[in-house]
C-alpha cells in the first residue's frame, strides 16, 4: 500500500510541474466551493459501493490539479438463517444443499471500509484523473487494491471496472455481492471511450483476465498463460432525462494445454450483455440486465469462481466452452429525498458442466428488499433482507437468508 501511495504522490509532483503553495478546503455537495465537489465526481462514482467526493480538497495556487483523500467506514452487522461463507458477501453459489447447512449464526463485518486518494488536473495533454482504491476486505482485514486508473484523453489504463459491464445498471444492495447474474468484475485494461454526441458513446478495452477453469483428472489438461487478451465492445445511450442503455460484447480467446498431445489448444468463448437503468416515473428507476455467452464464467457473479470458463470433455484431453446466462431486474423507489429502498430478483445458470459431477452447481436464484435513509450528507443507514437458492445439476438444492444492518459514514 505504501508503493502506491508514493507513486501516486510522485505522480502529483511531477504534473504540477514546480512547486507551489499547497491550500486545504472543506467541500460538500451542498456546499460546492471551486466547484471541487463536482470535478471529484468525475469518473466516479459509478456504483453504490464507489466512494463518493472526499470531504477535504487540497489544490495548487492557481487551482490546476486539486487532491482529495477520502473513504467510508462501514458497520454492517448479519444474521444468517441457513449459513452463507462470507459475511460480506451472499453468494448463492456457496449455498449447500438442505441437510449440510450449518444453521443460523451473527457476525458483524467492516471488511467493505474504503480509502481511495484522486488526483485531477489540467495538463498540456488535457484534463488527468488519477485514482486508487483499497478495500479492507482481506484477510484479517487486510487492504486489498480494488481500483487504480489514469484516465486522459478518452483512455483509462490501469485496474476498474469491466468494459463489459455496466456497474450503473446493479441495484443499491448492502450485500456486496449483489445479484447473482451481475457482470461486475474489476480488471487491468486498456480502455477508449469516444462519445459519438452528446447521448451515444462507444468502448473499445483490451482486458488481462486469468480463466478459471477445470482441468481434466490424471492431468489430461493443464492450465497455461494466456496470449490474447479479453476484447470488450459497449455501446451507450443516454437520454436527457438520464435513463440510459447499454449494450455490450466480448471475445475471449481461452488457452490451455492438451498434455497427451503436448499441444496447447485454444477454445473461443464470447458474450453479449444488454443491460439499462431507466427512471419510469419521477421518483422510480427499473434496472435491468441479461447476459448470455459461452466461456463467459469470469464475468458473472455467482459462476466466476467455479471452474466453469471451460470444463472437461468426455475426450481425453480435451476441455470446452459451456453456455451459461443470467438475468435481473429491480425497482429502485426514492421516498424522498433521504429516504429510498430497492427491490430485485436476479437468476443465473449453466447449461453443461461435462464430465464434472451431478453435484455440481447448475442454477441459482437470488432476490433482495431493502430500506436506504441518508440521515446526513456523509452517513447512511439501512436495513437489508436477502433470500438465495442454489439448485445443483442432480436436483439437490438448498435455500439460505440473511438480515443486513449497516451503518456507513464517509470522509
């Protein structure tokens, strides 16, 4: 964490060019002085878990890069039903079947606290975002890198979110897992954004994803780097009332090594993901998303740690690409202006699993109701019910539910 602290520091230096006198402010949304407030929003934040604008701005005399460090502390505390692994995630995958749960149990979690440091600044080349994010999710506690990014001129290089997902369409959860079927997964890319006009906008990346696949018994097969990365493509729209739509693709090119030919093989796997968030009435948004790919298990919430990228072939030797899709909608209601709650239902699936056993993961469901209150500018609170069944390929399944408290206050 010190390494990127001081690049990031360095990074600042060497922009700003000479020294300068460096001035604090105290900035809010109500209270927007400089306009600092709404530039620290610039590429972020994009979900509900992204950190928002920091509390304390520092800026150079004649303001051309300003500095915010800032974060969030959140308290969550779980009652789980049926027994789920993580406390700060309910992933429907990990449910066991009725008969090996382990039974209600209390935990209470701040392992989804962040820190983020921004820079932004006016060069030469054009206006810099800078920015980097940790979150104390590890083990222990430890901090875990979940975003670091340079953005100019239409590119972003570094680790963020997917360019195939759409991270604007997933609905506010206290879960940190969200729908099952989400596409929401961070990687190290290279990215450009070009707006077409002022509603339509295309993305091209160019993304470093490592597959998660079985490999066959006996060491028929083995994994292998690979040489291609993910290619994403995503076209937006968005309409002057801030509803927007998405559509999106992925080629992914899946390398492994056949081991009783000694040949390395490539299998294709690609993906399409149409997704959106649209206000229907005045206070009411409909988020929705629907993905369907082969190969595609890197990108989908619930499958992405299963193996499922490519799974063994009745041939020796030999792994493939399976079918997989999911699904989800929610309502997002605004009570008020401090007050709001959320409503979802999201469904994800495998087609095939090969040669892999009967009891392996074949679908899951996954809905959730909650309660939001913005009791300040920088603290919320709420209230959380989530349900998850998992059904596995032999027709075992098994259910589990969970209460969510949370409260987060931001810096």
């Amino acid at each position: 964490m010190k390494k990127y602290v001081f690049l990031l520091f360095f990074s600042m230096l060497l922009l700003s060019g000479k020294a300068q006198k460096i001035n604090v402010v105290s900035v809010s949304e109500e209270n927007d002085l400089h306009n600092f407030y709404t530039m620290m929003k610039e590429a972020f934040p994009l979900a509900f878990n992204d950190p928002t604008s920091p509390r304390f701005i520092f800026f150079d005399t004649d303001k051309r890069f300003i500095f915010g460090i800032g974060g969030y502390i959140q308290v969550t505390g779980i009652y789980d039903f049926n027994g789920v692994e993580s406390y700060d995630n309910f992933t429907t995958s990990t449910i066991a079947p009725k008969g090996e749960q382990d039974g209600a149990s209390y935990g209470i979690s701040v392992g989804q606290s962040r820190l983020f440091l921004k820079l932004l600044g006016d060069t030469r080349l054009g206006r810099v975002v800078s920015y980097i994010e940790l979150e104390f999710d590890g083990p222990n506690n430890s901090p875990v890198l979940n975003q670091a990014f340079i953005q100019l001129k239409g590119f972003t290089l570094g680790q963020t979110w997917s360019t195939f997902c759409d991270i604007t369409a997933v609905p506010t959860t206290i879960d940190q897992e969200g729908p099952s079927s989400a596409v929401a997964v961070r990687q190290p890319q290279i990215r450009y954004t070009y707006p077409l006009d002022s509603c339509w906008q295309v993305s091209l990346a160019l993304e470093y994803a490592v597959p998660d696949y079985t490999n066959q018994p006996d060491h028929y097969t083995a994994s292998i780097r690979q040489r291609i990365p993910d290619i994403p493509l995503a076209i937006r729209y968005t309409s002057s009332n801030k509803s927007h739509l998405q559509a999106a693709a992925i080629l992914r090119n899946l390398y492994y090594k056949n081991n009783l030919t000694d040949k390395d093989k490539r299998v294709t796997g690609w993906g399409i993901n149409l997704s959106g968030n649209v206000n229907i009435a005045r206070h009411t948004k409909f988020l929705f998303q629907g993905v369907y790919g082969k190969g595609l298990a890197n990108y989908i919430q619930d499958i992405s740690s299963l193996g499922y990228d490519l799974v063994p072939k009745t041939t020796h030797g030999y792994l493939k690409a399976s079918d997989m899709w999911g699904v989800f909608a929610a309502f997002q209601q605004n009570w008020s202006s401090r007050l709001y709650s959320s409503l979802m239902y999201s469904y994800a699936r495998m087609e095939n699993i090969g040669t892999l056993p009967a009891t392996d993961y074949k679908y899951a469901q996954y809905a959730a109701v909650n309660l939001l209150w913005n009791f300040t500018e920088y603290g919320t609170a709420g209230v959380e019910y989530v349900f998850g069944r998992r059904n596995n390929f032999d027709k075992t399944y098994g259910n589990a539910s969970r209460i969510n408290a949370m409260v987060k206050y931001s810096f």
